[in-house]
C-alpha cells in the first residue's frame, strides 16, 4: 500500500474510532489516520484536502449514524465530486438493514463492514481490513 495513502476516519463513538486505530495498527497498518467526529469535519478537511491538492491519495472510513452530515450525505457528496469520486469508502457501521446496504453500495461505497455487537468479531474485522488495506492498491486523487 502506498506509505503516503492518509485514512480518514470519520466515527462519532469514540470507543470504536480507538478500537478501529488500535486493530489497524496491531494489523501492521501505520498510515495517517484523521479522525474525526462528525460528518461535517470530515467534508471540510476532504474540501481542504482537495484545495491543496495535499495528504492524497487517500481512503475513507465511514460511519452512517454521524451528528451534523450523516454517513450516507457525506458519501454521495464525495462519490458527486469531480476530484473524491475515485477515493475509497469503506463504510463501518451498526446499519445492517439490507436497504441501508444497497443505498451505500448504489451510491459507490467500496465496501460495507457491520460493526460487530461483539467485542472479539470487531475486532476480528477491522484487523482483517488492516491486512486489506496492506496490499490494496488507491488511485492517487491528484492525477484525477
């Protein structure tokens, strides 16, 4: 993976925004991580981003349950923009009604992970994106 690929969190529970930084960490995953509480912190610093032409390429993780911008407003924002329509979204979140599912994968969601109730399979699941997030291959936004 590229070393200067930047993960952008976007998770209002803080427990879960540790847990998703600790379990990619231990996955050996050391890139940036922004994190941030709310849907609309995350659209100003991807506006920022893109203004500098700065901290891309970069991958969003993406809770749906946010205060201010919701998960889903912020994906259809970024996959409606000219420059953040190639970025990643993984969306991470407790929603797994199948319509909620559709709607994000409609929208050009990469991939939908359930947050497990239980401890252990969350955990389970983020390391495993960790191990993802190793070899996967980000378009870089810059030369789009």
């Amino acid at each position: 993976m590229n070393k200067e690929l930047k993960i952008i969190l976007a998770e209002d529970d803080e427990g879960h925004a540790t847990l998703i930084q600790r379990n990619l960490r231990r996955s050996g995953l050391m890139n940036e991580i922004h994190h941030f509480t709310d849907g609309q912190q995350a659209l100003d610093y991807l506006e920022e981003m893109k203004m500098k032409k700065s901290d891309l390429p970069a991958l969003l993780l993406l809770d749906i349950k946010m205060p201010k911008v919701n998960g889903i407003d912020v994906l259809r924002k970024v996959k409606g923009d000219p420059v953040l329509k190639k970025m990643p979204v993984i969306m991470i979140t407790t929603t797994d009604d199948p319509r909620e599912i559709a709607r994000c994968h409609e929208l050009g969601c990469s991939n939908y992970i359930k947050k497990p109730i239980d401890y252990e399979n969350f955990v389970d699941a983020i390391r495993k994106l960790g191990l993802f997030l190793l070899v996967v291959e980000i378009p870089d936004l810059k030369k789009a």
